[in-house]
C-alpha cells in the first residue's frame, strides 16, 4: 500500500534547478535513506512532501489520514516550555479528545433522555479511543523515552531554550518518537547525538514497523537500519534496493557502463562527422554522406552528468608553537552548576586529542574555557607562546544574510575577488553556491564555508567541535586527510569513532570527570 505518490516534481530556487520531473513512491513499512552530496536538495525535498515549501510543478499525494512526523535541521523550539512540556505535547491530539469528553459530562446534566443517549455513545467511543492510546500512561511513556534519550539526567522540568544543539534535537526526537506517526521522516538525527544514544535509535528504528524516510552521511548507521537507497544526484532521483554499500556498488556499475557508452557513441560520432565532412561536397558520395548527416541529426545523445566539485583542504600552518598548548589546574567549568570535577590537564604541541562521551556533560565548554571565551567557576587555564588558535563552533554563528562572498571578504578583506571564490570553490562549492546569501545553503554547505575560514588562516594548533555535522561522505573523507596531514595540534569533539580512528594520538573520555550523571 503507498502511503507517499511523488509525480513530476520539478523545483528551483531562482535559477538553481534542484530537481527535474524527479518521481518517488513510499510504500507501508519501507525503511528509505535519502542520501546525496551536499546541496543536492535532500532537505528541500522533505519541505516540499510535508507542505513546507511549494514546488514549481507537480503532485504530491499523501495516503489519506497519514500521520507525518517530521525531524528537521532548523526546527526551533518554543521559549518557556519545559523539556517535559515538550514530550507531553505529542499527545496533544488526545489532551483535545479529553477536553470533548468533558465537554460532553458537563452537557450530560441537562439533556433530554434522546440527547443523553447520543452523548453517551459519543463518550463511549472517545473514552476507547484514548484508551487504545495509552491515554492514561502518558506520563510512564513519557519517561521512558526521556531516559533512554538521556534527557531524564538534564530534568523535565528545565526550559528549552537553556539547552545545547545536541540536546535540542534529543527534545524535538524524542516528541516525535512518542507521536508514533504512520511515517517518520528524520533530517540528520544523529547529528549532536552521542554514541550511546545512536545505538538506541538503531534498535528504535530497526523495530520499527512504519515506514521512514531517513537523511544521513553517517554511513554506519544508515546501512544497519534501512533497505533502499533513494539517490539525489543532477535533479535526479533514483531507486536502488539494498544499503549504501550495495547502492555504491550498483551505483559505480551503472557509472562505468554509461561512460563506455558515452566513449563509443563519441568515436561513432566522431567517424560520421569526419566521413560527411570529406564526402558531402563530391556528386558521387553525396548521398551517402546525407544518409551519415541524418543519422548523427536523429542520434540520442548521451550526456555524461558534470562532475560534482571535490573539496580540497589544506590547513595553512602558522610558526611552531611551545612545547605545552595549555595547561589546566583544579579548573572547574561550568555556568552556574559545575559540569567537572577539578581538571589538571595538559595537552604538548604535535598531539591530536579527541575529546568523547555524551552531549550535555561539558565537552563544549571545556573548549570555550581554554580558549578563554567562558571563565571558569574555580581553577586556571594557561596558554602555552606564539599559539595561533583556529576554532571551528559547532553551530553557525550570526545570522547569515551575508552572501558567501562577503562572509569570506569579512575575514579576509585583502584577498581580491579570485582568491575569495577560489577559496570557497576548493572547498567544493559552485559558483551558485559562491553567490548565494549563506542561510538559504544546506547545513553541509555552511559547515564548508566555515572550513573555508578556517583553512586560510595561519593557524597552529585546532579546536574543533563536531566538525562532521552535516557534511557529506566525501568532505569528511578530505577532512581526515588534511587533519591528518595537519603538522600542528588538534582538540577535537567527536562522535564518530571511524573518523578519528587512524587520526587521533589520545582520546579523552570526558564521563570520567563530569559531575554529570549519564
């Protein structure tokens, strides 16, 4: 049974064509992973099926009384709502039911004996319907997603607005969970998850008996929960049944087989040009070389699809720093609760640290406080000489009216117009992308406009939170190997274990010293 019809669907902004008659089915049960460069459109086409955005042409056809939940990017929640609050309104629908049924006994009062018969028919079935909901466990449920979330440790009964990136988004995952809706649709939800909590989200899913689309560049996972691969690539969007692995090979197949195609029908085209140029002018051959002309007039062309731009990184490196980056003693971070017991560490220049464990327990912090952005509530942090810190923020800061162009310029306003688009295009940007104001770019782009910053300035020692959010398979491939090529000091977040497998010199559990329960 389909739940989901997509036909024709064409869409762009301005004059960037994201998808072209691009077509797509969801039927009951499919377990969907959507993936695609950077910039593609995965997420403009999750905004286009839940009525978020309009496309240019088009139908989309929702099974009738199909329940959609929705996990986006830039979901913002509401100031002065409590985590709890937040939960609890996945059951609004049922909150409502309970206002009718009561509205219903208040008029039971006054009604004739007809009336009275009906209202109670009517009470009836509400009062089954929010039975069959687990109406009256809502709390129980409630908790129970909350601590396998870890949100139980951070207190129901905190306010929203007060928590990180990563916690925001176990909020908004763990409402959407409890709708229970008839398809989940999930725009990177493993991004500022921790790996604790991932791993809960794959048994989630993989018990899953609804069907969900799901977006992610966090291959691991995506091949351990879904069972077909939908391709954006060139405005085109393509089914292949299996996990990433089995479409990467299906995919570099059909690849290949296109490009012999393409060369032959080159050669083919090649030959019959050369024969009609040489033959159309004599009387005799005349006729044979308008036969050749019509044939290559008729031809279908093949057309190989451009080259997506690879990003290339190249860390500029300042002078050699001293031999300790920093040194900490007793220091206690936090704001107005502590978040570690007293911390005496240190880290020495060439060593490449990534710093683990769960959202929520002050790996942030502990960055802002060496940098000296936070103080801390007891104990000091000492700078090593000549350090030339690079820090790349886990979100993006301001409010990205700015072109991509003048975001560059800012920073560097003695590069000339080539050296800033040449930057931005290392980085694996298109002209489109250059001229675009950076708050209309996908998650993965902005986080590539920020490297772009980052690379062209003199640096010699990185703190980098979470730097793989949002970025594609082949970005985080040309990270490692810049940061691994990378002669200074890192300080890195991180949770994903195969991206710093191989790049790392330590890692840092942070659960050891957080006052935090997890």
């Amino acid at each position: 049974m389909s739940i989901l019809n997509v036909e024709h669907l064409t869409h762009g902004f301005g004059d960037r064509a994201i998808f072209n008659d691009v077509s797509f089915r969801l039927l009951k049960g499919e377990h969907v992973g959507l993936v695609g460069a950077n910039g593609e459109g995965k997420s403009t086409f999750m905004n286009i099926i839940t009525g978020k955005l309009m496309p240019d042409e088009g139908k989309i056809e929702w099974a009738k009384n199909a329940r959609v939940g929705y996990l986006d990017q830039h979901t913002v929640l509401t100031a002065g709502k409590t985590i709890r609050e937040v939960l609890s309104s996945a059951f609004d629908f049922l909150f409502e039911m309970e206002a009718q049924l009561n509205g219903i006994y208040d008029k039971m009062g006054e009604a004739t004996e007809e009336e009275l018969e009906q209202l109670m028919e009517e009470s009836g079935t509400i009062q089954d319907l929010l039975s069959s909901h687990d109406f009256y466990m809502i709390e129980s449920k409630v908790e129970e997603v909350a601590r396998a979330l870890g949100l139980l440790d951070l207190g129901l009964d905190r306010d929203v607005t007060e928590l990180s990136g990563g916690q925001r988004t176990k909020v908004l995952l763990g409402k959407l969970l409890l709708e229970k809706p008839d398809i989940l649709l999930l725009d990177e939800p493993t991004n500022y998850l921790d790996v604790e909590h991932i791993e809960w989200l794959k048994r989630y899913l993989n018990e899953y008996e609804n069907a969900f689309i799901l977006i992610s560049h966090d291959i691991p996972f995506l091949n351990s929960v879904i069972n077909l691969i939908y391709h954006m690539d060139n405005q085109e969007l393509n089914r292949y049944v299996g996990d990433y692995d089995k479409f990467q090979e299906v995919y570099a197949m059909k690849k290949s087989q296109l490009e012999a195609a393409y060369n032959r029908q080159q050669k083919e085209i090649a030959d019959l040009k050369d024969f009609v140029a040489r033959n159309k002018a004599r009387v005799a051959t005349r006729n044979m070389a308008m036969s050749r002309q019509k044939k290559l007039d008729k031809m279908d062309v093949i057309e190989l699809a451009a080259e997506k731009p690879k990003p290339e990184f190249r860390f500029k490196e300042a002078r050699t720093p001293s031999r300790i980056i920093f040194e900490t003693k007793d220091l206690v971070i936090g704001y107005e609760e502590p978040l570690s017991k007293p911390l005496t560490l240190s880290m020495e220049r060439g060593q490449k640290i990534v710093l683990t464990g769960a959202n929520g327990i002050g790996k942030t912090t502990l960055l802002k406080s060496i940098l000296g952005l936070i103080q801390p509530l007891s104990g000091a942090v000492e700078q090593g000489d000549y350090l030339e810190i690079g820090y790349f923020e886990q979100e993006m800061s301001g409010s990205g009216d700015n072109s991509c162009l003048d975001e560059i310029w800012q920073e560097f306003p003695s590069y000339t117009q080539y050296e800033v688009r040449s930057a931005l295009a290392k980085c694996g940007l298109t002209t489109k992308h250059i001229e675009s104001r950076v708050k209309v770019l996908s998650g993965g782009e902005q986080a590539k406009v920020r490297l772009c910053k980052l690379i062209n300035r003199n640096t010699n020692v990185l703190l980098l939170d979470e730097p793989t959010n949002h970025l594609d398979v082949d970005a985080k491939e040309e990270l490692k190997r810049a940061l691994q090529e990378y002669k200074g000091s890192l300080l890195m977040v991180c949770h994903e274990p195969e991206f710093y497998e191989g790049l790392a010199t330590d890692v840092w559990d942070c659960t050891k010293w957080t006052t935090k329960i997890i």
